[in-house]
C-alpha cells in the first residue's frame, strides 16, 4: 500500500471519526430539562394469523402531554376514556370485540412518550451500539444534510440469545446544518428457533423526525412497521405518532 493511499485513508477515518464525534457532542447539549407541552396522535393496525381469514385492527388516540420540573403528565379527554370504557362492556359480552380505542390507549406509554419528548437520549443509546460505515452529503425532504449510516450491534440478554440465531440491523442519520439531526431511520432482520421447533423471522423498520424545541431535540413524527412469522402464523403490524408542539 503506497504511502499517498495510506494517509488518504487515515484521513478519511479521522473525518468520519469527527463526523460521529460531533453528532454526540451536538447531542450531549439536547439534554432535554426545558418544559414543553404537545398534543400526541398515536394511531396502530395490525394484521394477524393466516392470510385466509386474517384478523385486522385499527384504532386511534390522542393525549395532551406537558414535561417539567414537575414531571411528566398525560391527559385524555372525556370522550376518549367513555369509548374505552363502552369497549370494554362489550368486550365483557363478546370476547371478540376488539377494544380498538383501549389498545391504542394502552399503546401511548409513558416512557415511549418520554423518549419522543427527549430524542436525543434515545439516538445516543442506538449510536452506542453502532459502528460508522459511510458518510456522504445527501438531502433530506428538500433540505441539505449530511448522511451518516451505521451497522448496529444489538445486545441481547442471554434469554434473547438462546433463540436468536441471525440479527442484522442498520441505522442511518440526517445531519442539518446546525449539527443537529433531522431524521433517522433504523432497519432490523432476525430468525431463530423457540421451543427447539418453531422456527421465527422478524423484520422492523422505524423511522424518526426531529425538531428542536429549546434545548430538546424532539421526535415530531414516528413510525413502525414490523413483519414475521412463526409456529405457521403471520402477522403485521404498523404504529404512528405525530407530536404537535405548543
């Protein structure tokens, strides 16, 4: 290897080592102790069993949220929780109702909002597990950014390892000009066996929308989507949340 190659691969390590560097700085500074209020529409379907007589649900909710030094609060409307509570008469009478309000309701956690209400704690947990693999500039919606794309090195507990066999998964960030984020996206691939027989694949994707407020880097839009099967089931599923700030 000549001498000219060496240093201009050296170089090119320092500037990505840099590049990633500079992220996590920029987002040591989000460190997200400014109050904030939003309004939070969480809306999932899902799809489940064989592909015959598949069984599909959908539903919405929407909470108001404020975080301070008060801590964080989570409020529902009237409306919203008289609907829960009908489904759930009518679950009692037909277990097959599907108590699409309840779920969504159910699925609006406290820490999921937590983590959209301070995104950047979130992104430095993924960037840790992650190794840079390319750097390049290319847009995002219009805008100048920089892509960064990692391969993610998932730890899983010794329960997880005994049944996953494959796990393959990737991230990618959008850098604005201000050093901040704008978006990310991540993808995940695993197969194993449970139970010595039954044989499982998963695929995931999520996708991330920041915005700053103050000094937070909030996710502003999200979503999920996830396929796999297993033990001769299929199933679907797709999750999205919009944050309204003010």
């Amino acid at each position: 290897m000549s001498l000219r190659l060496l240093a201009l691969l050296l170089v090119g390590g320092l500037l990505q080592a840099d590049s990633l560097g500079d992220l996590k700085v920029a987002l040591s500074h989000m460190n997200g102790q400014e109050p904030i209020k939003a309004s939070v529409d969480y809306q999932f379907w899902s799809k489940q069993g064989d592909e015959k007589k598949p069984v599909i649900t959908e539903g919405k909710a929407n909470s108001l949220v404020e975080d301070g030094p008060q801590g964080l609060r989570m409020s529902w409307s009237r409306a919203l929780i008289q609907t829960a509570v009908q489904e759930a008469k009518a679950q009692a009478k037909d277990p097959e109702q599907k108590g699409a309000t309840r779920r969504a309701i159910e699925g609006l956690k406290a820490v999921a909002v937590n983590d959209y209400l301070s995104g950047a704690e979130e992104l430095l947990r993924t960037l840790d597990q992650g190794e840079l693999i390319e750097e390049k500039n290319e847009a995002w919606q219009g805008k100048p950014a920089k892509l960064l794309r990692f391969k993610l090195m998932p730890k899983l507990s010794k329960q997880d390892q005994k049944y996953v066999k494959e796990l393959e998964a990737t991230a990618k960030v959008w850098i604005g000009a201000d050093g901040l984020p704008l978006a990310a996206e991540t993808q995940t691939h695993m197969k194993g066996r449970a139970l010595l027989v039954i044989s499982f694949e998963q695929q995931a994707q999520e996708t991330f929308q920041f915005a700053r407020s103050g000094n937070r880097l909030v996710v502003i839009h999200y979503t999920q989507e996830s396929r796999g099967s297993g033990g001769g089931e299929r199933g679907q599923t797709k999750t999205v949340v919009s944050l309204k700030l003010g």
